[in-house]
C-alpha cells in the first residue's frame, strides 16, 4: 500500500507540494475555507491517519498538527511566522510521546536556508556567525506576512542571549545569486534564529534579514497597497557562515535564486519524502537544522541549484 500524505492548504506551496509526491504517495488535499475552519478539521480528520501531514495553511495549523501527531503522523510545515513556529515547536513533548516528527518551517528562509548552514558548517572546525537573508515572497498569505515583518521585533542570537531590535533597522547591503543581485536588507520578525540557534547552540551570532525597498519600510504600519501576486516572482536565500578552519578564520556563503513558493514546495516535499524514507529519524519538534543529517544530500534531492560565493578579500 502506497504511504499515504495529507496537504492542507493548497495554495502557492501546497498546491505544487501535492504535485511533487504524486508519483510516490496517496495524496489527499484538504482545502483551507477561511471563516470556515471548523469544517477543514473535519475534513483533515477523514484524512488521517495520514503518514506524514503538510501544513501550508496558518488558519488553525497548531490545532491541525495535533490532530495529526495525535493520530501517529509525522508533520511538516512551511510556514514562517515566528508564533507559528514557536507554537509548533511546542509541540516537543507530544511529539516525542506519539514517535512522530514535526518539521517546522520549511520553506525558504527557514527551511533551504537552515540545510545550508549544515552544509557550510561542515567545512569548518568552529562555527562563530550564521546569517541569513531572503529576497521575495511566495503566494498572497506570505506576501501579507512579510510587509507585517517589518514592523515586528527582529529576534536575534548575539554572544549567549536573544537580543530584540526594531524591525525595519540595520540596513545591510546584501548580495544575492543572479538575477536578484544586491539589496537592501533588514532586521524583520523571522524564525531563522530559533531554529537554527539549537544546532548552533555556541555561535556568537545568529542573525536573518529580508530584502526591503524604502516604500516596504514607508508602509509596513499601513494594509498592503496593492494585490499580492498570486505566486510570488524571483526570490532568492543567502546563508554565509563565519569560523575557523584551523587557524584561519574563514568565511563561505551559499545561496540560491528562485521563487519562494518554488522552494518551500520543493523543501517540504523531500522533508516529506525523507520522513516517508526513514532519512529523518528524530523525534520531537525542530527545524531542518535539528533534523537533516546530510544536507548535501537533502539539497540535490530538491532540486533547487545553489550558487557558491567564490571571491578574495582585496
């Protein structure tokens, strides 16, 4: 019998998630019905038992994961507001107790961006900086949370202690992977530090921003001006990670242009699949950076092409 795959949610991500394990998976699709969410968990529950259940919709996803981990399902979720990450992280315990897994945020940043600090990390003897910064939004509902992104509180990992600073500051010019190239980048109300914070738990600094034009940071406080796109357009990660080879302090970046709802649907399908493979064996709830024990590997199954950052200090 064929392992079986819930995706509530079939939006920008969901939809494409359902799509990449249709050759290796019974999928059942449960729509999200804003206002009517009460009727979506009761389809989720004649879905379930479901061996692995991805959440790409934020209306009711805690209740959500714990039905499903309730029923002895592995959870994966690409969502990437903090309070959503950090309910689902507390999920920990039930977790453990039922014997399933449950991923968060595995998208693009967090997600790929997590698999790629692990892979950088390898290279080094001693990791002291991991940062991270993204370019673009997927679909409509990560549009919407990004504009609201840069009036939260950046939340930061800095020498032993989180350390909370205004959204919308600490301008920092980034450069990407083409065809984005450089932009502005600033701090914003994002999960990447909490989940990489505990596989890096000695890193001096753990830091992530977002690309913003002076009109982002204008109008965070108001609604959004215009329709989001309905699929997002170009995006791109960067991840540079700064340590110690040796006696040589050294600095390597990784990255990777291509849109946001494209990545996190890929992401989560091969965190999916992994789960489904016995790759991911832990149990308990974390991000991609607790759980992924080859990220080489875990990032040529997903098929997204990553750019290496070749240069010399002058």
């Amino acid at each position: 019998m064929a392992p079986r795959v819930a995706v509530v949610g079939p939006g920008a991500v969901g939809r494409r998630v359902a799509e990449h394990l249709a050759g290796s998976a019974e999928v059942v699709v449960v729509a999200r019905r804003p206002g009517k969410w009460e009727r979506s968990v009761n389809e989720l529950a004649l879905a379930l038992p479901a061996d692995v259940t991805v959440l790409t919709a934020s209306e009711g996803a805690r209740r959500s994961a714990m039905a499903a981990i309730d029923s002895g399902s592995h959870v994966v979720s690409p969502l990437d507001d903090p309070v959503e990450v950090a309910g689902l992280l507390a999920l920990d315990a039930r977790a453990r107790a039922k014997g399933v897994t449950v991923a968060a945020g595995t998208a693009m940043a967090p997600g790929l961006s997590c698999v790629l600090a692990l892979r950088l990390a390898e290279d080094f003897d001693r990791v002291e900086e991991v940062h991270v910064a993204s370019f673009g939004t997927g679909g409509p509902a990560c549009a919407r949370r990004h504009h609201a992104a840069l009036t939260g509180l950046s939340v930061d990992w800095v020498d032993g202690r989180w350390v909370r600073r205004p959204g919308g500051s600490g301008r920092e010019l980034v450069w990407f992977p083409e065809p984005v190239g450089g932009a502005d980048c600033y701090r914003v109300s994002a999960a990447d530090s909490m989940l990489l914070q505990p596989r890096f738990p000695d890193c001096r600094r753990i830091t992530s921003r977002m690309a913003a034009t002076r009109r982002d940071r204008l109008t965070s406080w108001l609604p959004m001006m215009r329709q989001p796109h309905p699929e997002g357009l170009v995006g791109a990660v960067r991840v540079e990670v700064r340590g110690w080879v040796g006696s040589c302090a050294t600095t390597r970046i990784l990255g990777a242009a291509r849109p946001p709802a494209v990545v996190a649907a890929a992401v989560s399908a091969t965190t999916a699949r992994w789960l489904l493979e016995g790759r991911i064996t832990t149990a308990g709830a974390g991000g991609l950076a607790s759980l992924v024990a080859a990220p080489g590997e875990f990032i040529l199954d997903t098929g997204v092409p990553v750019a290496s950052f070749e240069g010399a200090a002058v």
